[in-house]
C-alpha cells in the first residue's frame, strides 16, 4: 500500500469538486439566456394578441401571460450568461415587450 497524505488527497478532491460546481453553475447560466430569451418572445406574442385583441377576456388572458412572462424575466435576468448577439437580441426583445405592455395600460413596469 502507497502511503497518501491526507491533507493533500483531500485538498485534491476539494479542487475537483469546485470545478465540477464552477462547470455546473456556468451550464446552468447558459441554459438561463436560453430561459430568457425564448420567455421574453413568449410575452411579446402574448403582448401582440392582447393589443388585437376585441374580446375583453381574451385580451385580460394574454395580458395576464405577458406580464407573468415579464416578471419571470426579471426576476431571473440577473443569472443569465448571455453571448453579445443573445445579449443585443434580448435587450432589442426586452425592450419591445415593454413597449408594448406599456401601450396595454401598464402604468411602470
């Protein structure tokens, strides 16, 4: 049997470990942008269908969709990786969508 010094086997296993978790959190931060970016063209859409709306139930849905699909993007955004063309097309998006909640009688998103 090879005699092992404790300390460093186990310095060793602590540095594998916080890579695995360091890979793990930049996998899931990269999954975010993705997270985001199909929710804010979610809420657009919904946004779309509520201003063409002429039936005031379905108009109340679709804004209800578009505000939860808002409030979903803000609250994760800060986690999110984005690339610089996921970042431009999110922010292009972004702002889009409160455009448009806006015109649907959003007071200050």
């Amino acid at each position: 049997m090879i005699p092992m010094d404790y300390g460093s086997a186990v310095a060793r296993v602590e540095a594998v470990r916080q890579s695995a978790v360091k890979a793990s959190q930049e996998s899931a931060n990269r999954a975010g942008s993705g997270f985001l970016l199909t929710e804010v063209a979610a809420g657009i859409t919904f946004a779309d269908l509520a201003l063409a709306s002429e039936d005031a139930e379905k108009r109340r849905r679709n804004i209800s969709k578009a505000v939860t699909a808002y409030r979903a993007i803000v609250r994760f955004v800060d986690r999110a990786v984005f690339t610089e063309p996921e970042a431009s097309q999110f922010l292009k998006s972004f702002g889009l969508l409160e455009d448009k909640l806006l015109q649907l009688g959003g007071k200050s998103i």
